[in-house]
C-alpha cells in the first residue's frame, strides 16, 4: 500500500509506515506542508496514494465522494497528543487493518477502534 500523510501528521510517523514496508510520502518532505485541501487530495489521487490527515474536512463526502480518491484515513484523536501517542495509535491500526478496507473509502480512526465508510 502507499500512503501520503499530510502537514498536520507528525513528520515521524513516516518510520511507522517504513518499518511495515509500506510506501510513505509526507507533505512537509516533497513541499506541500501549506497546500489547499484541493491540492493534497489531487496530489493523493494522482499518485494512488491514501491520504492520512488530521483534518475532518475529508470527511465531507458532498466535497470528496469516496470514489473520487485512491482513501482517506482521519484521524481523530485528543488534540493534546503528542507524537508517540499518534504514532501508537498509528502502528496498532496499520497491524490490523486489511487494504481492501480502506481502499476507495473514508476511514475515522480513533483510540482503539476505527470505522470505515465505503
């Protein structure tokens, strides 16, 4: 799978996908830490990439219907965690989740448990 997590990701959490071999950008490595919403999920798209963001605009399947994007996955999480709680939340979801789960479709990743919408 290969995935592209945006600005509001921590910049370490690309290590969380390499040492499960997936194929990872982060915005802020290829100069898109300020892009548009637009432009990070074109960018995805493009690339056949699942987005990773903190940003519950994704969400919004009137702006970005499922089909229209390789997925999403959102992550909402206690504002107040830092990096290696993410990074945490991160791992456990990745060792179980399956890829034609979130293929082609929004995921909401939360403290222990997700939910996907196809």
């Amino acid at each position: 799978m290969k995935f592209f997590l945006d600005a509001n990701i921590p910049n370490s959490s690309t290590g969380i996908f390499k040492e499960l071999n997936y194929d990872v950008q982060h915005a802020r490595d290829i100069g898109m830490a300020n892009s548009l919403d637009s432009e990070i999920i074109n960018y995805s798209t493009k690339n056949k990439r699942i987005l990773v963001t903190k940003d519950l605009d994704f969400g919004n399947i009137l702006n970005y219907p499922v089909k229209s994007h390789v997925g999403v996955i959102i992550l909402r999480l206690p504002f107040y965690y830092n990096a290696k709680q993410i990074n945490r939340v991160l791992l456990n979801f990745l060792m179980i989740v399956k890829e034609k789960e979130i293929k082609n479709s929004v995921t909401i990743l939360e403290i222990g448990r997700y939910r996907t919408r196809k």
